[in-house]
C-alpha cells in the first residue's frame, strides 16, 4: 500500500543534492547508468522529456563543417543523435523503465520532428510523442509552455520529472538516487522540488543557467547565463527537475504571470523556479 503523506503547510521550496552526488556532464557524447534492479518510489510520477528545439547552433556547425564526417547527423535533433549503439533519449528510457513509479512518459516536440520522434517511440509503449504545433525556431513556444502544453493536454496531477532531450549524464549518475531523495524531501515537506547543479568554471558562467543556494542548498536565485561578476555562484543547473504534484499548477499561473512578457523569460525552465521564490 502507498503511504500516506501529512503535508505540512510551509513555503514551497527547491532542493539541490549534494554536490559531490553529481559530476559536470560533458557535451553531448554524455552517458548515463544503467540500474540492475527495478526501483519503486511512494508516489506516482509523470516524465516529461523537452524536446521541442530546433538545434539551430548545431545545424549551423554541421553546414560550416568542412570535413563531411558529420554531414549523416544533419536534420537529426539532438535528442536522437547516436550516442553509442543507440540515440540520445534511449539512453533515458533504458534507465526510466526501472523505475516503477514513472507510469507514463512524454515527448514534446514540434511538428517539424513530430515524424522523428513518433518513428522512434514505436519501440516504447509508454511514450506518448506530444506535438507543440511549430515549425520553426521563431515560432517557438518556448520550454515551459510546452510543459504547461503536456500537462493540460494529459491533465497531469502527480509529480512530474523534467528532461532536457538533449540532456545526458555519465555513467556514475544515478537516477534512483535522485528519486530516492525526492521521496525523503517530501516525507519532510510535500512542497518540496529538487533541483541539480554542477559546479562550472568562473569563464564558463555565460554559458548556463546559474542557481544560487543557502547553506542548507535551498534555492534563493536564478540567473540565466550571467557574467561571472554577477554572481558569487558556479552552480550550473542542467534541465532536470523534479516537480511536486503540489507545485505543477503554479507553471499555468508563471505563464499567466509572463504572458506579456519576452520569449526569453518563458522559455529557460530555471525562470520559472526563480518566480516561485519572488
């Protein structure tokens, strides 16, 4: 039976695991583990992998390649290039279906790869490939609109867990030790997010989403790609957060909230866990 849970009525907060329990990803060769046993977690949980960009920067890279090795990788989105024997996702999926409390998960993509990711979610009967309806990277709906497009869409009430599809850790990651301290987080608070950080480089700030934390690595800033002189953190945040069933009504009311605002701004999911916390 699925324990009960007495959710204690504090501020909604956003957790970072240790450091030393994440290591820097690389570029996109990254690898992920492979877990040898089946893992079960109190509540259900949907996974929502972001797979709606148009790789504009690589596709750019690939036409000004001069060398032809990689002209085969050309109008493939990230998310399905080859890592290893198998596209990038993949790599997800193998370690998402031990976990037995994920019970469904979605792609988002647009329309332009809808056909790529339906062709490869044939051999996966839990993945349903949701299309965002765009066709280009000025029509973007931007990455939190199309989690809001996912969860209206399946009308997702649980826990959710947020992927980027181009997004792959090394092998000494381990999911179901992250899922593990989700379920200890809310034990102690049902409102409780979690949020990973890896620390980066002083020169390497401008690249990333950087999160800033409190002694006890409670969230209490985001700065979306800042020069080094604008924050005394290196804490780089991937695309992956976990969101209590408690906090996923709150992205529709952020995008309520930026509905008149730049693309910019509802488009990094790091933006959205900053308003949480103004």
């Amino acid at each position: 039976p699925r324990r009960r849970r007495r959710c204690q009525p504090r501020l909604r907060r956003f957790r970072l695991l240790a450091p030393h329990q994440l290591r820097s990803p690389g570029p996109v060769h990254r690898r992920l583990e492979g877990l040898n046993s089946r893992i079960y977690c109190a509540d259900t949980m949907k996974a929502i992998i972001l797979a709606a960009g148009y790789g504009t920067r690589l596709n750019r890279d690939l036409q000004n390649d001069k060398s032809g090795d990689f002209k085969h990788l050309h109008g493939i989105p990230k998310p399905l290039l080859p890592v290893g024997h198998q596209p990038l996702i993949s790599h997800w999926m193998t370690t998402i279906n031990k976990i037995d409390s994920i019970d469904a998960v979605y792609i988002i993509t647009n329309d332009l790869y809808y056909g790529n990711f339906e062709d490869w979610a044939k051999e996966f009967q839990q993945v349903k490939v949701v299309n965002d309806g765009t066709r280009s990277n000025e029509e973007r709906l931007g990455a939190i609109a199309c989690l809001q497009l996912v969860i209206t869409q399946f009308n997702i009430k649980d826990h959710i867990l947020v992927l980027g599809g181009d997004t792959l850790f090394y092998e000494d990651f381990s999911l179901s030790d992250i899922l593990a301290k989700f379920d200890e987080l809310q034990n102690i608070n049902c409102e409780s997010n979690l949020v990973l950080s890896y620390l980066c480089k002083d020169e390497e700030t401008g690249k990333f989403g950087i999160l800033e934390v409190n002694e006890k690595f409670q969230v209490t800033g985001f700065k979306e790609k800042p020069r080094s002189t604008e924050t005394t953190s290196r804490r780089a945040c991937p695309c992956f957060y976990i969101y209590s069933k408690s906090t996923v009504p709150l992205i529709e009311k952020f995008l309520q909230d930026k509905q008149n605002s730049p693309l910019e701004e509802r488009d990094a999911p790091g933006n959205f866990l900053l308003w949480v916390h103004s």
